[in-house]
C-alpha cells in the first residue's frame, strides 16, 4: 500500500507491504529525496534527520533550508550544484544543460513502459511523480511499483517533451537510490566466454566504483547486477540491497562514496553510445530495474530474486519435462539428412522428445566462415528439405527444433549483396570490422525486422518447428545506422535492443506454442529482459558439467531453474578434457531442463541404460530440478573443482545436489547444514524420521567417496 501524508514544505510518500518499506520525502516543495528503504514499517517518524548544515563548498538556491549536494536524492540532474554522480544529462536547443526539475505532483495510475520488458503481474501499487522544469517543458516522471508479496520495487523513468523546441537526452538512467554506508560491500559477477557468472565480493572504495558494458549486450564480462551487502555477509546472515537491470543492451552501473559516507548507487543505460534527441510531444523510457532488500544473506538473495523472476517476468511455454538432444557435438557442421534421421532413432533410445539440428543445415555453411543471413535449407544435405525431418520427428511424438542466428550476416550472403545498406556499422569510406567474420544486421531499422519476422515465420511454418535456438555470436562495433541523419545516431544501439524485442515479441504472439531458447555463445546476453521473451537459456557454451554446475549454481543467485537449459556431453569433455563418470555428468546437467549432446553410438550399452535409467530419475524429480527455488548450501564459487552444495526447495519436498572436489586419502565424512527448510515441519530423509531444526542445524551426513568430483543426489520429503 501506499500512504500519503503532507509535510510543512512538501509531502511523505510511505511505499509498504509486509516485506519492506520504502519511503520517499519532498522536501523544500521540490527535492524528491529517499528516506528510509528497509524492513517494513508501522510508520515512518523521520528518525534519521536531512543535514541542514551549511557546509563549505555546497550550493544553496535562495530560501532553501537543504544545499543539493547534501540531500539523499532520489533523481539527480547534470550541473546543479550535486557533485556526485548523476542520473540524467538533458540539454536543451542551444545546447544548455537542465540543471534541475522540481517536483510538481504524483498519482497512482498503473503505468507499462511500451516496447520494454516489464513486470507481468499486476499485483502491487504504482506510484508516479512528476517533475519539470518550466525552462525547457520537460516533464520527468519517476515511476515505482511495490510488489504486494515481496521484498521487491521496480523503478525506472518516463521524459516528456511538453514544449516546442527539441531536446536532447545524453544520460537517462532508470534509478539512482541514495542511501548511508554501513561498513558494505559490493557483490557482483564478471566472467567471458565458457567462464560466466564469476562472483566478485570486494569493499565499496571511496570515489567510484563501476562496472558496465559497452558490447551492445549485457554481455558476460559484467552483469546488469549489483548488490550491496554487509562486511560479515554469508549463506543465511546480512542485509543486502541488490538491483537487477531488465536490460539486453549496454549498461552501466555505478557506486559512489561522497565525503559524507553516503552511497549512491546510479543503474541504466550506458550513455557512451547514447544521445537521444527529443522531439516535442514525444516520450522516452528507460528499462525497469529491480530493487530487492533483505536481511537473510545469500539464501533469501536467491529465494527472493528467483520468486520475482518466476512470477512476474518469464512466461515460460514449457509445461511438463523436455529432453533435447543437440547434433552439434555428434555432427558439427557436417550435418545432413541421415544423421538427423539416425538423431531422431537415439532421442527415440534414450527418452529424448526434442531434437535440434544445430549449426550447418542451411546453404554454404560448412564452418564458421560459412555464410550467414539467407537462411535457405541446403538442398545437398537436406535433398528432402527439413520438412522430412520434422515429419519423421513428429511421427514419434518428438519436437523438431532449429539452432538460427538471425541477427548476424556475412558477405557472402545473397542478403549483404541485396541489401548493404542494413548492416550495421559500415559505410563506403569505412573498413568493416568483423567478429568470428560475421557482420550484424540493423535492426533499429524497422525493414530489417519486418525482414526477419518474414523469413523467420516462413521457417517455421514451412517445418513446423517447435523450438527455436536463438544464438548471438558476436557484439556490436562499430554501432552507427547507414543512411540516417546525425540525429538518429545516438539512437541506434537503444533502438536495436528494441528491435530484438519486437522481433521475439511478435514470434511469440503469432506461435503461441513455439519454444525459444536464448543464447549467445552460451551466456553472452543472459539477463532478465531476454528472460521476458524466451522461455530458457543456454547460459554456456562451457558443456564439462563441473564447470557448468558453478556456473549455474551462481547464476541461481538471481534467476530460477525453469530458464536454464544443459547438456550432458562426451567424457573427456572437449574443451578442457576433465574425464568424468556418466552419473556425475547427468546428475550435475540435470538442474532445468536437460539436453544431450554427443553421439550416443560411441558410448557402451550399460553407459546407455545407465543414462535411461537416470533419464526416468530426471522425469521423476522434474518438479523439484526444474521448477523449485535452488538455495545455496556453500559459498558462491569461482571455481569448478570446489564443493559445491545446493538445496533444491519445493512446496514440500527438497532435493540435496552435493558435488565433491577432489578427493582426500582420509576419509572423513562431512556434515552439510541444510538452512532453509521448514522448522515446525517433520521430513523423510530415505527411512528416517527427522525434523527441520536438525536438518538445518546438524545437517545431513556427505560420506566419504572414492574417486574425484563424484555428486551425490539426496532427498527429502516433507
């Protein structure tokens, strides 16, 4: 709920549910400044007083009781006298910059940013407030949602040109939230290619912290997240305030510490790349953003993070187990006809219901200088088309997908002769720069998406495809649209995220019951807006399941189980040829929604029944692998060979997935405190009869085992 009470020289808007407080001021009729953000309130008594002293070096308008520089704000403009970090950059038509927008009003409407990807429920309380600044008419709109059941608020901003001259906006960020220090650090995670999602826990320094991405994507050198945590933080202790940019472009998110020990935390769109001109009458909105509080450490970190992504923004199509099996690493690129029939017969074997022909189905693509962008079958390989394919599949109740890589070209391709003019980066004075020899489509051009929208629905009406596998190999540089004015240029990495979101979008209306999965060279663009338009993600290419399980693991620190797509695959693994047993392989890729990619006939019939056999045992636990909250039972890890230990939560039942490192010549069991579970509950763990209290507290017993990075599955029953 949202309470509205009025000050002597402004207003206190109190947002409350069970879970969390958040508290906003005007103050001066105009400052709109952050009070208070933490456990919920009865009511707010402004305990904590604003500093009124009048500090050297600070500004002051005439008749202000506060100097801008001092105030905890909620939003922050370029060149007003805060010195800090700001929010916004706007400069008006002569190129003046707007120093300051003062608030003027709020209301309570329920407000959805177009185009953007936004929280799906409608369960909570919007409040808006409005700013202006009469010199240039524009009106900034600072927008929030409380959740009703969570420790959750989204934020983001709305800027309307109300006047007659153009406008520009060269920084927008989505929110800015000023809050003291209290000894925190920052949480959060770095990493490249076959690598994502490593943790980085380090002290917020004085001066500015930042990390960012200026790919074109969200990248898998830095995520959109930041947290900020307690020094003693751990598994199931310290307040956090974390934020989760729903965002697939370039971003930046900044830390500052002021002389005062106050931080500002600043998240949004990276404004390197970014001017956005302002025509009068229109509107520009920045993405959403995820604000979470808690005061339970690293477990109710992940609970609360996965709950709100689970319920308010994937709207997943897949319902009950799919089992995919991939030709990549059986096939490569020399896949054909044949081996996609004899693919369908070993999905058949083992259980599989989906079969995806990867790279190397379509005209001269026969390695990775192959061509890119027509996307016509290759009538040598596939003489019958795919249509044969997908017949046969569907026959034996086994779904047909496609790996495709929409967004890329090469020039090679009949599209890069017919049309130069929508690639994005080149013109003729300029030397191209490519990636993997790939160049990428403009799809901040709306021709450039009808075009894809086109060819993509003709593909999968023409063979009925099920499932589509989304990948996205390299990023964006240059980043300039051809035969747009100056203008637009600012405009463009902006307008291709969009791009891409429409695209989805309109392949999700027009196939309602058609399956994307997300990937960019494994987790290259894994964030919660793509996670709004598909329905998983390949969040590796990394397939040695070891690796991926830490990868996982750490990625469930804010988004749930049902979006992860692995692959049990060869021993010893490829890329870094760690030899590991078939029950540690399916075990570990078993977390979400399980693939195989190998090629079964290379393997021995006890490792095929071995592999059915924990196929069923998949299928029997999907309701906890796939669809539970996954809670941490060890720290974050950087690396592979560590322990690793998480507690798979349902509404009743719980699964333990243990995976050893390496082994010890002393063979001591460990003991593994489970954390989380219900205390006034009684559980089952295999004939035993044993409360919560124990299980959380003495835990359940790791025994021993011979041989390194073993796993061990355990579970209990409530």
């Amino acid at each position: 709920m949202i309470k509205v009470s009025k000050t002597e020289d402004g207003m206190i808007f109190n947002l409350s549910n069970q879970k969390v407080s958040y508290v906003i001021q005007i103050v001066d009729n105009k400052f709109v400044t952050n009070r208070y953000f933490g456990p919920a309130l009865p009511f707010f008594a402004e305990s904590r007083d604003l500093d009124e002293g009048h500090h050297a070096f600070a500004v002051y308008e005439e008749g202000n009781k506060f100097s801008v520089s001092n105030l905890p704000l909620e939003y922050s403009f370029s060149q007003n006298g805060d010195y800090r970090q700001c929010s916004s950059e706007v400069r008006d038509a002569d190129n003046l910059p707007l120093t300051f927008a003062k608030y003027v009003s709020y209301d309570e409407e329920a407000v959805h940013p177009d185009n953007l990807p936004q929280l799906r429920s409608k369960n909570g309380n919007f409040l808006n407030l409005y700013l202006k600044d009469e010199t240039t008419s524009l009106e900034v709109i600072l927008h929030y949602f409380l959740l009703d059941d969570l420790a959750g608020l989204v934020r983001w901003v709305t800027y309307k040109n109300t006047g007659s001259k153009s406008l520009n906006i060269e920084k927008a960020n989505s929110l800015q939230l000023d809050i003291p220090d209290t000894d925190l650090n920052m949480l959060s995670f770095y990493g490249t290619h076959a690598n994502e999602f490593v943790p980085s826990v380090k002290p917020i320094p004085d001066g500015i912290e930042e990390i960012s991405s200026n790919r074109g994507s969200s990248s898998p050198q830095h995520h959109p997240f930041v947290a900020l945590i307690d020094k003693h933080f751990d598994l199931n202790h310290g307040n956090f305030v974390a934020c989760n940019l729903m965002w697939s472009g370039s971003f930046k998110i900044g830390l500052e510490k002021d002389q005062s020990n106050q931080i500002r935390l600043n998240a949004g769109i990276n404004e390197d790349n970014f001017d956005w001109k302002l025509e009068p009458g229109t509107i520009f909105n920045t993405p959403q953003a995820i604000l979470l509080f808690g005061q339970n450490g690293l477990g109710e970190m992940s609970s609360l993070s996965q709950q709100i992504i689970k319920d308010y923004v994937v709207e997943s199509r897949i319902t009950k187990p799919l089992l995919t099996l991939n030709t990549w690493e059986s096939a490569y690129f020399d896949i054909d006809e044949k081996k996609s029939l004899e693919a369908v017969d070993q999905a058949k074997e083992i259980g599989a219901n989906l079969l995806v022909i990867d790279d190397g189905w379509f005209e001269n693509r026969n390695s990775e200088d192959g061509q890119l962008g027509d996307w016509i079958v290759d009538k040598d390989k596939f003489p019958n088309t795919l249509q044969k394919i997908s017949d046969v599949a569907h026959q034996n109740k086994i779904k047909f997908g496609l790996w495709i890589e929409p967004e890329m070209i090469t020039t090679s391709s009949k599209l890069f002769h017919k049309h130069p003019d929508w690639i994005l980066g080149i013109n003729s004075l300029r030397n191209k720069l490519y990636s993997r020899n790939q160049l990428v489509l403009d799809l901040s051009k709306i021709e450039v998406q009808d075009h894809l929208i086109e060819v993509l629905s003709k593909l999968i009406e023409e063979n009925q495809i099920d499932y589509l596998k989304w990948d996205f190999n390299r990023q964006l540089a240059p980043t300039f649209s051809q035969g747009v004015s100056r203008d637009v240029q600012g405009k463009v990495e902006y307008k291709y995220v969009l791009g891409l979101y429409h695209i989805l979008e309109t392949l999700r209306n027009k196939y309602p019951k058609l399956i994307i999965e997300n990937c960019a060279s494994g987790g290259g663009r894994v964030d919660a807006g793509m996670l709004y338009y598909t329905d998983q993600t390949w969040i590796s290419d990394l397939t040695d399941s070891l690796g991926r399980f830490r990868i996982l693991t750490n990625m469930a620190t804010l988004y749930p189980l049902e979006v992860f797509s692995s692959h049990f695959s060869k021993s010893p693994n490829e890329q870094d040829g760690r030899i590991l047993p078939v029950e540690t392989r399916m075990i570990l890729s078993s977390l979400g929604s399980l693939g195989f990619e190998l090629d079964l006939d290379k393997l021995s019939s006890s490792e095929i029944d071995k592999i059915k056999e924990l196929k069923d045992w998949y299928v029997d636990n999907y309701y906890l692998l796939h669809d539970s909250i996954c809670l941490p039972l060890t720290p974050l890890r950087q690396n592979a060979t560590d322990t690793i230990g998480v507690l798979l939560k349902g509404k009743s039942d719980s699964l333990v997935i243990y995976s050893y490192g390496a082994t010890d010549a002393v063979h001591q069991p460990q003991y593994l405190p489970l954390k989380y579970l219900d205390e006034s509950r009684i559980y089952y763990v295999a004939d035993r009869k044993i409360s919560g209290v124990e299980l959380n507290y003495a835990g359940v017993t790791i025994p021993p085992v011979m041989g390194d990075f073993r796993v061990k599955a355990i579970k209990i029953f409530g």
